[in-house]
C-alpha cells in the first residue's frame, strides 16, 4: 500500500503547488487510478468502482496549460511527436493524456491546442499479481498470451508482471514499450520492476522494435502492449515465426467480441496467441480468467 500512495505522490508531483497540496489530502489515494481535470468542472477521480467528482474548486483552461507546461519541464515542443498522439509519459510511468483542439496538416495531427481536459493515469505495481500468475502458469515456459479487457482495467499493469514473472524466473524477456509507459526508461533504467532479464526498446513502433529486439536479444518472450493497427499484427507474426512467445493486449470485452475484428481473426488464424487472460470488473473489484484456444476453440 505504501508504495502505490509513493507512486500516488510521484504522480502528481507534475501539477501546480496548490492542486498538488489539496490532493495530497484525499483519503485513501492509493485506490486512485486516473485523475480528471475538465475545463470548467471540479476534478474527478477514478478508482476501480468508477469516476466520482472531487469537493474541490473548478479547474481552469489556464491550470491546463500549466499543468502540461509543468510536466513537460516548462519545454513542450520538446515533446511535440508525443503530444500529437495526445499523450505526454511522465517519470515513473505515469501517463498525461490531453483533449483539446487538434491542429491539422493535410489530415495529419500535428498537435493539440485550447485544451479542454487532462488526464493524468497513475502507474502502479500490482504485486499480488505475481501469486495470480503463478497459479496459471506454475513452472511451464512462456507461451503466447493474450490479455482482454475494455481500456482501463489494467491489461499494461498485468502485461508488465508477466514479463517480470518470466524474466525474474531466468527466461530472456524484450519489451516493445512504444509509449515508455510498460517499464518506464529513465537514463537507461526501467522506472518500474520488469525482471532481472529483461532488455527494452522504447521510442519507436512495435514493429521497428520487435524487429531490433528478436536479432539483437533472442529473447524467449516479447512484450507488446496493445494491438491496434496492423503494423502491430505483423509484429506479432514475426515472432511466431521465429519461434518467439508474445505477451500482448487488446481492447475487447471478451473473446466473442474479439473475433469480430478482422485483424484480431487472422492472427488467431494464425495460431499467433495459444491462451488469453479476460479482466472483468465484478462489484468494483477486478477478476482475472484464463481460458486456452483450444477450450475456446478459437
């Protein structure tokens, strides 16, 4: 508990003095997953029951933009290629993500501007996770896995304890941390645990780095977050051909509702993935279930 208020802490450690003091005491902070700062609106907290406004003063269009001035150290086009994906990755994980007015270029988002919310997803370790995982995968070798659920309900959290199960178990672990926010390089070191075997490539696509991590690493197990174009696809290609198992994620309620998308359909067809893990949400408490394809008959 002590370590998710210190990644509590960590987090907001990016918003102006005032805010920052008024949150330091919330009750139970550690329960906060996501934190909501809405032009106009008090801020809002969102835990794993759901979203609940805070009693706190309406935020202001200008606490916006000292909000992402302050967490880009006061040099945002610095981080001009992150921000025209709406998003900004903070020490520790932690991830700001913007809404405003998109600024255009021959149909390309060169950035956002008027920002109308912020929201700031605090990163956290899920320990406890290791007993769960345990119980799965008991002492077999990695295999290829895939991790369901609708956004916000930890699939990255989870994705990032089954590498460190695995690497801290001897296997050679990579991670394709496109957004930096899996294990969170700073000056080279991961931010948050992800094994003792483990080697990262951020700042590119999944695929340019599953193409450097599988000749460069050899590792028995890829890590990539979600799969959403396919250029992501075929990472998850390349390394069923070399013989790689991949730990990933998708945005899916269930299995049914992954079977309806086409890039999902051939890669199953493709016997990339051998089991998946479903996240549901039951009265405000996450249960996890682990069903094989060939029970699902994928």
């Amino acid at each position: 508990m002590d370590k998710r208020k210190a990644a509590f802490r960590q987090a907001i450690s990016c918003l102006p003095p005032i805010r920052r003091a008024q949150l330091e005491r919330l009750d139970r902070p550690e329960d906060i997953e996501e934190l909501r700062f809405r032009a106009g609106q008090p801020p809002a907290a969102r835990t794993a029951v759901g979203e609940r406004p805070l009693p706190l003063e309406a935020v202001t269009s200008a606490e916006l933009r000292e909000m992402l001035s302050r967490a880009a150290q006061y040099s945002v086009h610095s981080y001009t290629d992150s921000l025209r994906h709406g998003f900004l990755t903070l020490s520790g994980g932690h991830r700001l993500g913007i809404c405003g007015t998109a600024a255009e270029e021959d149909g390309r988002v060169l950035g956002v501007r008027g920002l109308s919310s912020i929201n700031l997803r605090i990163a956290h370790q899920a320990e406890d996770l290791q007993t769960q995982i345990a119980r799965w995968i008991g002492t077999d070798e990695p295999q290829s896995t895939l991790l369901l659920s609708p956004p916000g309900y930890g699939k990255t959290t989870l994705l990032r304890e089954w590498v460190r199960y695995f690497s801290d178990r001897g296997f050679t672990a990579a991670i394709a941390d496109e957004r930096s926010e899996i294990a969170a390089l700073a000056d080279g070191a991961p931010q948050l645990a992800v094994g003792r075997c483990t080697d990262v490539m951020e700042g590119c696509s999944k695929w340019q780095a599953a193409v450097m991590l599988l000749k460069t690493m050899s590792p028995a197990l890829l890590a990539l977050d979600e799969i959403t174009a396919p250029e992501d696809a075929k990472a998850v290609s390349l390394c069923t051909h070399c013989g790689t198992a991949v730990i990933a994620c998708a945005h899916a309620a269930g299995l049914d509702d992954l079977r309806q998308r086409p890039i999902y359909r051939e890669l199953l067809a493709l016997g990339a993935f051998h089991q998946a893990v479903i996240i549901e949400k039951r009265d405000g408490q996450r249960v996890y279930r682990m069903e094989r394809w060939e029970e699902t008959k994928c």
